[in-house]
C-alpha cells in the first residue's frame, strides 16, 4: 500500500500526488496496441455496416460521426497505417458510456460471435485507447483529477469537495448491526456508499429480512472499474489487490454485488488481472433477490400505487444479459402499474452515466440522461425504477423537471417489505 | 489526387461558417475529416488519405446549409453532402476533398399529418428511428434498403434508393413526396407536386423531383422532406423455399411476382453461389442438405385477412413448382435479419479456402425478368476470372429483388468479397476493369448499370454516356447550369467535362 493510502488522511494538495507516469516508449506502446487490435478494427473497418450508429448513446445526442464505434475502430487501421496517432485520436474516446450496445446491434456479432468467438468488442477497445493514452502521458484533465483523488482517497471523490475514505465508507450501515467478515461480502460501490446510501441500506435490509448472512470488508477500496474505465489501469489493479488480498485474508468466499459496474468489474476485470488465483464467487443481488421471492422466503405486501417503467442499466441488460429478474421482481410488488419497455428496445437507452463520461463531459451525460427521461415521460408515468446507483443521479437531475421520480428498484422492494430504509437518495 | 488546401485557407473557411453554424460544429480534427472520408465500398487503405476533406460541418437548419454553400462558392472549395454515409458508389466520399455537410444533425420531426398520413422531417433522420415514432400512431414510412437501421432520409433522396418492399410500397422515389434543397449557388428551393409540400401527383410544371433524387450530392442538398406513410402493417408473411436448381428457382420467382398478390411485397432469388456463401458458416444453412442449389424467399404485408390469403396463394404457387417450404424458423428468422446478414467479413474465402477479412462490395443493376439467368452467368464468369488472377476477391454469390409488382425488372447483385486491407494499384485497377466488364453485360441486355446504389465510381462510370444516350448531354448541362462554380461534389459522375476544364477551380 502506497503511503497516501492511510486511513481517514485527507491530502492536503492533489498537487503532492501527482499521478504515475511511466516511463514509456509511445512508439512501441502504439505499435503494441494496433498489432493486438488491427483484426478486430479491420473486422468492422471492411463491413462498414454502421449499424451501431442508431443505438449508441453519445451519437443519438450528438449526432457526430467522429464519435460512433465505427470511427472508433477505423482509427485504429488508421494508425495501423500510419495516418493517425494515439494523440490524434486520444480525446475522441472520452466520448463512450462503454454501454455496450454497439456491440449488440452489430452484425458481426450478431452472424458470427458464435462461430468464431471473434464477437465485436467495441467496450474493450476504447478502454485500451484511454489506457494507451494514459500510460503514453496523455490526460484527459477532469479524469485526471479524478483518479488522483480517487488514489488519495481510496475512494471516488463522489462528494465533490466533501471528504470521502475509510472512516466513513461503512457509515451507510449505521444501525443495522452488520459484521465484519464472513463467507459472504457485500461491497458497496464508491456512489452508493458515500451518495445514495438508501441503496446499500435497502439492500442491506432485504437481505437480512430473508435471512441471508454476510459482513461488510474489513477495508473496502473502490472496486477500481472506474480508473480501468478511464484508461488509469495500474491503479485499477493496485486497487483490485487491495480488495482481493482483503478479502482472502477475512476467508470470503462469495461477494454480494449491488452496483452492476461493480459487477462487470469482478466478473471481467479482476479474472483478467488474476486468473485462478481469483476463485471466489461473484453474486449480484438482484439475483438472489429474485430467488427469494420466487422461493417464497420474501413477500412484498405493502401496495406502492405508482405508475413506474423500468431502466434497463446497461451493464445488466447490454453487457450482462440480466433483464428478466429485475421485471420479475417489479412484478411482484402489489399497487404498481408497470408500463414495461422491452429490454432490447432498451439497448438503444442509455443513462450517461457510465465510462466516466459524466466526470469528463457533464453535459453529454445530461443530454443523455434527458433524452432517457423523455422516453419515460412518454409512457405517463411518475416514477423511473433504476437498479443502478451510477445511473440514478443523473436520471434523477434530468427527471426532476418533468416530475419523474427516479427510484432504485431495492429502494422500492424494501418499502414494499415493509423496511423503513434510512439513510439518503442524494447527497448527505 | 487533390492537394490539401492551404491552413490559411481552412482559416477563413472557419472563420466564415463558424459564426452561423456554432464553433462547435465546424470540424477540423483529423478524426473528424478521416472517419468522414469513407463510405463502406471498397477502396484501396493505403489512398486513404487522398480523400480527405479540408473541413467537416454539421449544419441544424436550411439555412446553415445555404450559408455553407454560400461561402463554398465564394472560396470555390468543392463541397460534399454527407447524410448516412452507407451508399456504395461513393456519392459522400470527398474526391476532391473541401467540405463535408455532414447532415446527420437534422433529424428533427417537424410534423406528423395524421389525416394526410405525411411526416416531414429533416433529411438527417434514419427511417429505422423515424418508424420508432411513427409506431406510435399505428403508421409506418416503408422505405427499407438493406442499410436501414443507419441510413438516412436524406441520402435516400440523393441515390435515389430502392427499398426491399419497394414492390409493395414503392421505392423513395415513390415515398418522398417533396423536400427543400439548397442548390449549388445556395439557394433554398422546394422541390416536388404542388406548393403545399404534400401533394402525391401534378401535371403543372416540369417534374423537377426525379432530377432533384438520385443525382448523389451534384445538383444540391436536401435538408427537408416529406414523407408518404401507410398503415404500419397487420401482418407479415414471408417465406424461403428451396430448390434443386436454379432454373426452377428462378421459374418459380417469376411466377410469384406476376401474380398480382395485392399484399406481395418484394420475392427473392438466391443463385448457387449465394447458398454456398451462406453454407460457409451460416447455421441457416447449414443443416439443409447438399441438394438445395438455389432459394426463394417471398414476403408479403398488409391486413391480417388480406396477408393470410396473399400468403396461401405464395404457398401454392411456390409448391407447384416444386418448392419445398424451408420452415418457420428459417423463414421468420432469416427475413427479420435481412440487414444483418449481406456482409460477414470473415466469410470471405482466399482460392486455397484460407479466411480472410474481406469487405464487401455489391455490384447491381437493373434487370429484366428474362434476361436475369444470361446476366448471372456473365458475371460470374467476370469475377471468376478476376479471382483465378488475384487472390484478394471472392465470389460471394447473387440475388435477384424484385423492384415492382408486376415482376418487370430485379435489382440484380453480385456480392464480391475483397480482400481491401491487401489491395494495391495493380488489383485496384483489375477490379476497376471488372466493374467497368460488369456494367456492359448489363447494358448488353438493355438493363440499367444500377437499380439501387447509383453508378458514379471508377468502371462503371465511363459507360453512363452510354447508358443514357443524348440524356447524358442533358446532365452535363444542367449541372452547368446549376452549378457554375463546380462546386457541388466534383469528380462525380464524369461531370467535370460540363465546364471544359474552366469550371473547375481547384
């Protein structure tokens, strides 16, 4: 653990902690990146479908070219060729959620990701770009930023100004008699721990109800998703052996995750950075929730008279395939009225949140969370469901003036069990 | 190759739209201009670079438009419209590089006429999002190229294109009933039947709007249109039926797009070829046992009753002759990924069988029903030869689309797997050749070079005089007349001749 790293110490300047920079050749960074990327961007490249183009988030608000997942994989033949270099195109890749739809509405992947697992991997592809950038020195400054509060912290500085760190990060819990430890852990990502603490709490609360036993780590770092996003990948790792190393040293066998960015993050990124020494099981919530109720051993039964749809979170629906249950346990809460849209309507939705696009670029993720709210606002109804903490600020900012209210679907459950849930849907 | 235009120039140019369109809509990046400087046919990667634009703009309105062109004029910089960028002759690609108006930021809908089933919207709307909306209301606008879920309105008014229901609904010609179009000198003209914009059929006046359509950025850019809309049908039929062999395949394609179905939508044929592309990986397929030689596949749309009584007669047609239904799942399955499929690059095949990513290219034209089995033998023969000399194109099969109801003439394609990332002048120039061999087996049999994506790049384009007779001089000199400067998309469609060199200033 590097020094900065110690408890509840606020830096007194970012400028004391000034972020890796390594030493690095550009030239044999970007000759490594092409040479593992030229396949996969001549792939697309010499399709020239472009069907990608109508689902993607930054493009339906934009409208610019120079931004779909196309253009992203022509520069690489580009570069391959010798016409662009890593500095020309380094900014463009800011502009991405890293929702994954693109990958889902090409047709590559659509004829052929079965036969020759040569899916389309457009996601991947712009965090090695951002990674490529960063490690050759080049910065994009709020992300920047970021990531060295973040490393200061141990934590994403969601609070703006306000402090964030180990001595406050198990403050969420407060009274609900959570242990340390167990075989089973439940992390809280870095905005549902400091800024929408109602969710972990509601979460928390459901799972005792059912009777499900888990603890809280010992010392929980941010999961590092964010900083591997933005392209900062050796910090992402650091901060991946920190929540690993802890842990193996508290015996955890299962991790219970609510956040689905978290989820991508055990599931793709941690495997990748450690292989088989990564055997523990990766939970998301939503799941085991929905077996609950399925099973009888949870029963909503206080009505909720709401007119609600649902936001199908990318990392669930588009990169993860889990849209059925989070309908299945909106269906069986009494009192609502659900005017469902179906999930793969959905792939062409988008929150803004993700992929730090919202740190570098607030004003794309507002139109984007707009133009989400404006879907629902078309269906009549009074309240957004979300199930994830990332997308639910920016939704939430973008529902008020239309009177939507944007509500974490363990938020509602938990009121529908009767849980009186605590703690806040905003900043504390 | 056109020379880059001087910085100094790119200055002025920005200094000179920046104010009316916004900063942040005049491009200069190389990102910008290099991923504006393609469509998807083929074209040697390592020319890249001659066809970049100077400048990238995104106009929001008519005006912004006419203010470009405006100031395109002034400085004599050549300018090129960019709507979805998906054709494949080239229509958006900058030859002579100056300014892209790349349209795609408005796709507003104006208005939605529910009485007179009219939408108008700017040209900058795909229709597959523009359907999206129009859902709603129970209607559809039913133009559908193959590009559908990515190309845009007003791309479709610039080629002219042909939709895959286009025997049903007709083709974009038949669909747009007007637009407004900024001209070469910028001025804002309304273009189509009668004043009001939603009028279907005139006698006053010249008919200006098949000039104005398909004439791939030359004469102008549509920024406005509106659009025919039917009822969003109740039902669909389609079905695949397979074959022993061709001949009957295409006997029984014939048969059920002269049947005078009400409800026919469009039939396909696939040749020999086309079924053993698709054998190569596609699990449609492969299961099907080696005697399917050749399909057909037949769609149908409209109310429920009228589609279920439509579909019984396909069926009946179809058996007669032979055909042995494929299935529902095949059926459903391959008819709703009709835009997904026509392009996997890694089905492209080397001659010793090796994958090799390929683009691909699709050759077209227009077609008379009974010249249709001569016409496919031709071409294949073509690329065969071309394949058997360089190995860096393949023989990705044909099909034949009807374009009407009465089974007159087919947009008839040969698909050709190339091996773009490996193309050098020597294959460039052998492809051109067979393009150019191409058209005249199409013109041969009294047919038209394209039926669908236009006929302006290298090969087949030296043979459009040919084509259109005396109406070629016609072309040239309303271009002359439209487009003093040559300002308009230079380079295309062999129009450089209108100005005996004088008028094109760059």
């Amino acid at each position: 653990m590097s020094e900065h790293h110690a408890h509840g110490t606020e830096p007194s300047s970012i400028e004391l902690l000034p972020i890796e920079l390594l030493p690095i050749d550009t030239a044999q960074a970007s000759s490594d990146f092409v040479d593992e990327w030229r396949n996969a961007a001549y792939n697309c490249y010499s399709s020239g479908h472009k069907f990608c183009r109508e689902v993607c988030p930054v493009m339906q608000v934009t409208r610019n070219e120079t931004w779909t997942p196309t253009a992203f994989h022509a520069n690489v033949v580009a570069m391959d060729k010798g016409e662009l270099d890593i500095a020309d195109i380094a900014e463009d890749y800011v502009n991405c959620t890293q929702c994954g739809a693109c990958e889902l509405r090409c047709p590559n992947t659509l004829m052929l990701g079965d036969f020759y697992r040569f899916r389309t991997r457009t996601v991947d592809l712009v965090k090695a770009v951002r990674t490529l950038a960063v490690d050759t020195g080049i910065h994009q400054p709020q992300w920047k930023t970021w990531n060295e509060l973040t490393d200061a912290r141990s934590h994403e500085p969601v609070l703006g100004e306000q402090p964030v760190g180990q001595d406050s990060v198990r403050e969420w819990a407060d009274g609900l008699d959570i242990p340390i430890g167990g075989d089973d852990i439940l992390f809280v990502d870095c905005e549902a721990a400091f800024y929408r603490t109602s969710v972990p709490r509601a979460v928390a609360q459901i799972l005792q109800m059912a009777g499900h036993e888990f603890g809280l780590m010992q010392e929980q770092w941010c999961c590092g998703g964010p900083a591997a996003e933005m392209g900062y990948r050796d910090q992402a790792m650091r901060f991946a052996r920190h929540n690993l190393d802890n842990w193996k040293a508290s015996g955890a066998k299962r991790i219970l995750v609510l956040d689905p960015h978290d989820y991508i993050s055990f599931t793709e990124d941690y495997p990748k950075y450690f292989g088989a020494e990564f055997d523990l099981e990766i939970v998301l919530v939503l799941e085991v929730v929905a077996e609950y109720i399925r099973s009888g051993a949870l029963t909503p039964r206080v009505a909720i008279e709401k007119t609600i749809t649902y936001h199908d979170p990318c990392r669930l629906n588009k990169r993860k395939g889990v849209w059925k249950e989070p309908r299945e346990i909106l269906r069986s809460i009494p009192g609502l009225t659900f005017n469902d849209v179906d999930h793969v309507t959905q792939w062409s939705y988008c929150s803004g949140g993700g992929g730090g696009l919202a740190i570098e670029k607030p004003e794309l993720t507002a139109l984007i969370s707009g133009a989400r709210i404006k879907k629902a606002s078309e269906l009549s109804v009074d309240t957004l469901v979300s199930a994830c903490p990332w997308s639910e600020r920016p939704l939430s900012a973008a529902g008020e003036p239309e009177n939507i209210d944007v509500v974490d679907i363990h938020e509602m459950l938990a009121e529908s069990l009767g849980i009186t849930v605590g703690g806040s849907r905003g900043a504390r | 190759m056109t020379a880059v235009l001087e910085a100094s120039i790119v200055e002025q140019l920005v200094a000179a739209i920046a104010p009316v369109l916004g900063e942040a809509n005049v491009l200069t990046s190389k990102t910008a201009r290099y991923s504006r400087a393609r469509v998807p046919a083929p074209f040697p990667v390592h020319r890249w670079a001659e066809r970049v634009p100077d400048l990238v703009v995104l106009p929001g309105s008519t005006e912004e438009v006419a203010h470009v062109v405006r100031v395109a004029n002034e400085f004599g910089v050549p300018i090129v419209p960019r709507d979805g960028g998906t054709g494949l002759t080239d229509g958006a690609v900058p030859e002579r590089r100056g300014i892209v108006v790349d349209v795609k930021r408005m796709n507003l809908i104006h208005e939605i006429d529910l009485e007179n089933r009219t939408a108008t919207v700017g040209v900058g709307i795909s229709m597959l999002k523009l359907n999206e909306v129009l859902a709603q209301h129970g209607l559809i606008y039913p133009d559908n190229p193959a590009s559908y879920p990515c190309s845009l309105v007003g791309g479709r008014i610039g080629t002219s294109g042909w939709s895959l229901i286009g025997s049903r609904y007709g083709h974009s010609r038949d669909l747009v009933l007007s637009f407004d179009m900024v001209t070469p000198t910028g001025d804002i003209i309304f273009v189509g039947d009668g004043g009001g914009r939603k009028i279907s059929k005139s006698s006053s006046g010249y008919q200006l709007k098949h000039l104005f359509m398909g004439h791939q950025g030359t004469l102008g850019i549509a920024t406005t249109a509106t659009l025919k809309l039917y009822p969003k049908a109740e039902a669909e039929f389609s079905a695949f039926w397979a074959f022993d062999d061709y001949d009957v395949a295409y006997k029984a394609v014939g048969a059920l797009a002269r049947a005078g179905i009400a409800t026919f939508a469009g039939a396909v044929l696939f040749d020999e070829k086309k079924v053993e592309y698709l054998r190569r990986d596609d699990e449609a397929y492969i299961p099907q046992p080696e005697s399917v030689k050749a399909l057909v596949c037949s769609v149908g749309y409209g109310n429920s009753d009228e589609v279920a009584a439509g579909g019984r007669r396909m069926m009946r047609i179809a058996r007669d002759l032979g055909a042995r239904y494929m299935g529902d799942e095949i059926s459903q399955g391959d008819w709703a990924s009709r835009h997904d499929r026509y392009a996997t690059p890694v089905h492209g095949r080397t001659l010793s069988g090796q994958v090799a990513l390929m683009s691909w290219h699709c050759e077209d034209a227009a077609i008379n029903y009974t010249d249709l089995p001569a016409v496919t033998r031709e071409w294949h023969a073509i690329v065969e030869k071309l394949r058997r000399k360089h190995d860096v194109f393949d023989d990705w099969g044909m099909f034949a689309y009807t374009s009407s109801d009465t089974g007159v003439d087919y947009l008839t394609e040969i698909d050709i797997g190339i091996w773009e990332e490996k193309l050098d002048d020597t294959t460039w120039a052998a492809f051109v050749d067979a393009k150019r061999e191409i058209a005249a087996v199409s013109l041969k049999y009294g047919g038209s070079i394209s039926a669908c994506h236009g006929s302006c790049r290298e090969g087949e384009v030296d043979l459009v005089p040919q084509e259109l007779g005396g109406g070629y001089d016609v072309m040239l000199a309303v271009k002359r007349a439209l487009d003093p400067n040559n300002i308009m998309n230079p380079g295309k469609y062999g129009l450089d001749r209108a100005y005996d060199n004088e008028g094109d200033r760059r």
